[in-house]
C-alpha cells in the first residue's frame, strides 16, 4: 500500500509518536489537574509538556493552547465564540465546510451575514478584495492558509495586518499548513486552528486552538474543569475556559511527541520535501495525456502553495479513479474534499477531482509508482 | 531550605511556573488543594528565595500570589 492521502491525516505517523501514545495509556492512566495524588499530577506534567511543545511551533504561550477534538472543532470554537448578534464575518472562496458552515451556521442564528471574497493568483489583488469585503460590522476574517483542494496559499501576513488595521479578529484554519508553513501569532494571527493529526503527527481526535488572548471567545460547552470548582460560571482564564471535561490525554501526549517531532525535523525542511515531491509529481503528470492538473507546482512557486495537488482523468469522476486506484494499492482520495466553494472555483463542482499529498515520510519512488499507475490507466481509458 | 506556597489558578499555570522555575534551577511541585470559597484549586509548593520567585514568575506572566 503505498500511501498519499496526508492532507486527510499523515500515515504513518513518527515512531515516537506510536510509542508515546502506548506508553500514556499505561504511564499516565490518571485524570490529570482533577487529584493531588502523584499518578494524577505526573499526567498533568505530561499534559503540560504536551501543550508546550504545540504552543512553541506557533510562538504561543502554553495557557493559550487549547486542546480540542479536531480542527474542526477549534474553528466552531472560534466562529461561534467571536458571535455577537447580527455579527458579520469575511471568508475566502477556498473555504472548507469547517469554515462555510459553522459560518453560516452562526449568522442564521444571530441574524448576522457573512461575504465571500475571491482569491486571485495575484497576493496583492486577493488582499484588496479581502479589505473590500470587510464592513463596520465586521467580527472576525476567517481564512484557510492554504486550500486542501489545491494547496493554494492565502497572503497570511497582509491578511493579518489588514485585520489589524480595521480592529477585527483574524482566524486563520490551519489545517493544511500547521507544521509546515511558516504560521507564528507573532505575524498577527489572533486565533490560528489546527489539526494534531495532519501536519503535527499526532493521533486522529486531536486538535488545537491558539490564540493570542486579545478577543475573549464565548464556551461552546460548559463543564468541569478541575479548577475554580465552587462556583457555576465557567472559568474566565485558559486553557480551562475550553477544556471542559476530560481530554484525550493519551492522545494529547503523542500529539506533543508529534509537535516535537516537527520542531526537530523543522516546519519548512519538511515543506520543502512535500514540495519536491509535488513538483516531481506536477512534472511527470503533466505530461500524461488524459490527465488535467488543477495546479502545477513548480520550484518558481513554490511560495504559493502547501503540498496538495489535485487531478482529474477526463472524462471519469474523480472517486471512479480514486477507487481503482484504492484496488492497485494507492491511498488516495477523489470527490469534492468537503471544499465545495473551492470545486465551484474551479469547476469542479459534478466531479471532485483525486487528490495527491505527501507527507514527510514519502519518498520520490513512491512518486512514481503513482505517476506509472497513472499513466497505465489514462492510455487503456483513450484505448 | 523553608518551603512556601503560590496560589495558581490552573493545573496549567501551575505547571507552567514549575517549568518556568525548573529552568532556573528551582525545585518546586504542582499540588492540587481544596480552597475555601473557591473550590478545587492549584499552588506551587517552592523552595527558594520568595523575592527571585516572584521576579521570575512576574517576568513569565504569573502572579506570585503567596498564600
């Protein structure tokens, strides 16, 4: 089986992070920050390194690190917690359905709208059509840094500095670039969401929202949180505020070993690998008749994109190929990648397109056993 | 050396000024207690000199509430 649907969840994940998680299950079995005994306090140590270990790769303070399901669950966190009534959020045209519909979601509740603005090829263009689209009543610009459909990056760094100008909160979904695009709280990002499981390394139901404190955000759910325990309003101070209920500790621990694991390899060595390999791929691919690249990576564009390439046979829907190649040992996935918005940019919308993405652990000979298989299928459909 | 004790509001502030002091060479431990008014709560049992304590946790973010 050869593997290259990382931008789904990273397999396989760094040794560490294996023997890790199994060691947590059995060193750190106790509820951590709810006992005073030492089994309990040692969990809350491990949890703690954990948290630090994820908060340095963004430059945040630890207490400001929360732990939660899954990047999904850190953008709701932070779309429903910025929601005042009638409140008015900015999002781009490459959002996926974690964005678009807590989004939509919230403004059917509170009254409020949301806009929609296009992203260009031109960092410049996408930045002035971003500020247009901000209003007075604007609560948060809600962006992706990069599209898991195409990899295209958005100009983090001016979309931050607009937000900052006009006083609004910028989210940034960092589910396809956490751990390998340069993403720092430094550059201006108020709440940055990410996965544990993609970029970081860690195990499936992990997740992060981290913030730089400035916009308070409202709970999505209340409950224990070991701390402040008389009283029935929910903690004001983090990482508590969001915490309520045990976390997935276990799985918490190896995530630390996975944000570990990037802060040695290094964010952009690993970006730089990813990219290599999708050039080789855009390269090779592109010159496959019957294939149709959505985007072509090549080493001048590099700074454009995070490491997803999407493709199509013509002529056959993307899950068509995606599940022959399922039954030749090639781990890929075809459909609309739950991005709609970025198919109806593309066109794409009736047949999804195949997606390819590698992670640190693919080599250039997996590569092209892919490419081969690609080419074999793309003659005997013309034949 | 005479220990004392600072309140912390979470198990993660707590363990945050244990990391903090451990970088500078300072032995302290997370300990979960139970306050009156307040419920469940959290201090740092150190041992050390109260007056650097506190520069170094002030200089982290943490208030160096000595109970």
């Amino acid at each position: 089986m050869i593997y290259l649907d990382n931008a789904a969840t990273t397999y396989p994940k760094p040794p560490q992070v294996y023997r890790v998680w199994a060691d947590a299950m059995r060193t750190y079995g106790a509820n951590p920050g709810r006992a005073g005994y030492d089994f309990s306090s040692a969990t809350s140590e491990a949890v703690y390194t954990a948290r630090e270990s994820c908060a340095s790769l963004f430059g945040a303070q630890p207490e400001n690190t929360i732990f939660t399901l899954n990047c999904t669950h850190a953008l709701n966190l932070a779309i429903k917690g910025i929601a005042g009534k009638k409140s008015h959020y900015v999002i781009s045209d490459l959002e996926h359905n974690a964005v678009l519909r807590p989004v939509h979601s919230a403004t059917l509740k509170n009254g409020g709208s949301y806009s929609v603005f296009e992203v260009s090829t031109d960092d410049k263009v996408t930045l002035a059509r971003a500020e247009r689209a901000i209003r007075r009543d604007t609560a948060a610009v809600i962006c992706t840094a990069a599209s898991n459909v195409t990899g295209r990056r958005l100009p983090v760094k001016g979309l931050a500095e607009i937000c900052r100008r006009h006083g609004v909160c910028f989210v940034v979904d960092g589910a396809q670039g956490a751990g390998a695009l340069p993403l720092q709280l430094s550059d201006g990002i108020n709440i940055l969401c990410a996965a544990g499981h993609k970029g970081l390394y860690g195990p499936m139901g992990t997740g992060l929202l981290v913030t730089d404190g400035k916009y308070p955000l409202d709970t999505l759910m209340e409950g224990g949180t070991g701390s402040a325990s008389e009283s029935p309003l929910q903690p004001e101070f983090t990482p508590d505020r969001f915490e309520s209920g045990t976390i997935n500790t276990a799985g918490v621990i190896a995530l630390g070993a996975g944000a570990q694991f990037v802060r040695t390899k290094t964010p952009s060595a690993i970006l730089k690998h990813e990219l290599e390999l999708c050039r080789h791929f855009c390269e090779e691919a592109r010159k496959i008749k019957g294939l149709v690249l959505y985007n072509d990576i090549t080493q001048q564009n590099y700074h454009s994109y995070a490491p997803v390439v999407s493709f199509n046979l013509i002529g056959r829907h993307s899950s068509e190929v995606s599940d022959e190649l399922g039954k030749r040992g090639f781990c890929l996935r075809g459909g609309l990648h739950c991005a709609p918005l970025a198919h109806r940019k593309l066109g794409t919308l009736d047949i999804g397109t195949v997606r390819f993405s590698p992670s640190v652990f693919t080599t250039h000979a997996e590569v092209l056993a892919l490419l081969r298989e690609l080419y074999r299928m793309a003659s005997a459909h013309k034949a | 050396m005479d220990s004392f004790y600072i309140n912390m509001q979470s198990a993660t502030q707590a363990q945050k000024a244990r990391a903090v002091l451990a970088r500078n060479g300072i032995r302290s431990t997370a300990e979960r207690y139970h306050s009156r008014g307040k419920g469940c709560s959290f201090r740092l049992r150190v041992y050390a000199d109260r007056g650097k304590v506190c520069l170094l946790l002030a200089k982290a973010g943490i208030p160096c509430d000595i109970s």
